[in-house]
C-alpha cells in the first residue's frame, strides 16, 4: 500500500513536471557591461551552458563601449521586446536606476550581475533601487583587499602604489578600489598609495597614465589595474617604460592577454573572477525566479589567483577567460 501511494505521488510529481517543462520556454535577456569584453564573453558562455540545460533561451546584447549612455537605448530596445527576465550588469550604480524601473514596471524581472545599483542590497525596502531580484557577482570589497595583500607581499610592505581604475559610478571598481586602500590603510603603513588614474576603460589611456606617474614619482614601486582594460594598459605602461624588474602590477581580471604576461614577469598576479559562475548562476537564478521558487537576495561567486607559481598548472587554464 506504501509503495503504491509512493509511485502514484512520484507518477504525479512526473507528470507535473513533464507538464510545466513544455511551458516553460522562457527567453531571458542578458545585457553585459559591454559586448566585446572577455568577462562579459565568459559570462554568457556560462549563461548558455545553464540555458541549454534548462532548454531555454538566453539573448547576450548589449553596448560596445562601458557606458550608461550607450547601454540605456539598448536596454530600452530589449525591454521592448519584452524578455521573461532580465539579466544586466549595470553600467552605473545610479543613472542605471531609472531605466531598470522601466523594466521592472513592464513586469519584466531584473537581476543584476557582476555590478549593481544603488547599494546592491535588494528587496529590503531601502532606495530607489530596491526592486532587483537579486545580485550574481563577486565579493570586489575583498577581490580588492587580495590585491592589496599580494602587492604589499610583491614589494615588501612599502613604497608607492596607485590604482589605476576606470570612472567613478562603478559598483565593482569603486569597491575594489575601496578594498584596497582599506587594507592599505590597515595593515601597511609603509606604503602609500597615490591618488588614482581613471582611464575610461581605455588601455592606451591607462598604459600612457602610467608613464606620467612614473615621470612624477620615479621610485613608483606598483599599480593595481583594478579591471581589465585597467590592468592590460598599465602592463604595456610598464613594458613601454622598460620598468617590469622595478614595478609590480597586480591585475584584476584573467584575460589570456593578462595571463601570458605573468609568464613573462610583466604581471606579477591577476585576481581571476569567475565570470561564468555569475552567468550560470543568474540563468538559474531568473529561471527559478519565473517558476515561482523563492530566490537568494544575492549569490557570490569566488576568485582564484593566477601568478608565476602556478601560471602553468593544468586546474588553472579554466579561470583564463574566453576571447
Ligand atoms: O572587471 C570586469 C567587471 O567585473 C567590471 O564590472 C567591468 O570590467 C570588467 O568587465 C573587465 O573589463
């Protein structure tokens, strides 16, 4: 009698299942901070590794440059097209506010990944940017306070450092930024840390910012590239200057371009998010959101740092971003 109620429950349980599968062709948007990043490339890798598991859809579109200006039109075009849900890393943590209520008051769920708006703590009833799901990212608060232990060990506990960074208005970078002076400020108070060289995203920006700290501060012991595009030009900086044997650079972010210049000794370590992580965990994150389970407020995802010594390992090629 046991097992007949058993296997009629378990029958039943299939039976619902196999009914709400042929409902449940969702199409999520995913909009990146900018299409041609290899973060954001990686990201939607693991995105549609969970889309083809659940047999949805997953639509990557997004901006070519990292801009608020340029992403709002394109969101605005998706919201258009009406998506189960969204899945976007804002460009700004506060002029992305308004759009995103335009998505939400279409009744389109938004989550946002990698970066947030407002102060990134959703569905507690505090801000104009409360209404967000949930938030897939890294933890960039501590992602930056490994970037500062591993510069502090690279140059001895002193010397001059600056962080070479994007634009002010970035949730990822301006806590990276934070974390790092935080655990400067801290534990080394040997070292100082130069005010900080925004680029725009821009590599040849952030390469020639490195020559004209150098000219100022000839004994500049390490920068901290705190995104990609940061990280990649202050390396070409630094090789440029001829000055790899005398300064450390500690990148943020593991492109193979990053990558092949820890092998060389041009970048002493790159802090590898695990951007696929986030881009799988969001698609499963909205997916269960539409099936009516309930969702974590937030999700976060690791690192793992890339350096000389373990550059070569076989367990490290799947952290080296896709191109
Ligand atoms: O560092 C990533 C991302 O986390 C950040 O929000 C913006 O820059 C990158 O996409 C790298 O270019």
């Amino acid at each position: 009698m046991k097992n007949l109620i058993g296997s009629t429950l378990f029958a039943a349980v299939l039976g619902m299942a196999g009914a709400a599968q042929a409902e449940e062709d969702f199409t999520i948007a995913l909009v990146p901070g900018l299409t041609t990043d290899a973060f954001y490339i990686t990201m939607n890798r693991g995105a549609q590794a969970a889309a083809e598991a659940l047999g949805i859809t997953v639509d990557f579109q997004g901006a070519e440059e990292f801009d608020p200006v340029l992403q709002t039109p394109v969101l605005d075009a998706v919201i258009g097209r009406g998506p189960d849900a969204i899945l976007i890393a804002p460009t700004d943590s506060t002029q992305m506010i308004e759009p995103l209520r335009r998505a939400a008051d279409a009744g389109i769920p938004v989550i946002t990944v990698d970066t947030f708006i407002d102060d990134g703590k959703y569905q507690d009833g505090g801000g104009d940017g409360d209404f967000p799901l949930s938030y897939i990212a890294s933890d960039n608060i501590g992602g930056g306070r490994m970037a500062a232990r591993h510069m502090a060990e690279e140059i001895g506990g002193k010397g001059k450092v600056y962080v070479s960074n994007v634009r002010p208005g970035i949730s990822t970078t301006d806590q990276r930024e934070e974390g790092f002076k935080a655990e400067m400020a801290e534990n080394y108070p040997d070292i100082e840390v130069l005010e900080t060289q925004y680029n725009e995203n821009d590599a040849s920006l952030a390469a020639s910012q490195f020559q004209a700290v150098l000219a100022r501060n000839p004994d500049i012991a390490g920068v901290f590239g705190a995104n990609l595009f940061s990280a990649l030009g202050a390396g070409n900086g630094v090789e440029s200057a001829s000055k790899a044997e005398d300064v450390t650079v500690i990148a943020f972010d593991a492109p193979s371009s990053i990558v092949n210049n820890i092998s060389s000794g041009l970048v002493d370590a790159a802090i590898a998010q695990h951007p696929a992580e986030i881009g799988y965990y969001g698609v499963m994150t909205a997916y269960a959101a539409l099936t009516g389970q309930s969702v974590p407020i937030s999700i976060g995802t690791g690192f793992t740092v890339i350096n000389a010594e373990n550059v070569e390992d076989d367990d490290i090629a799947k952290f080296i971003y896709a191109e």
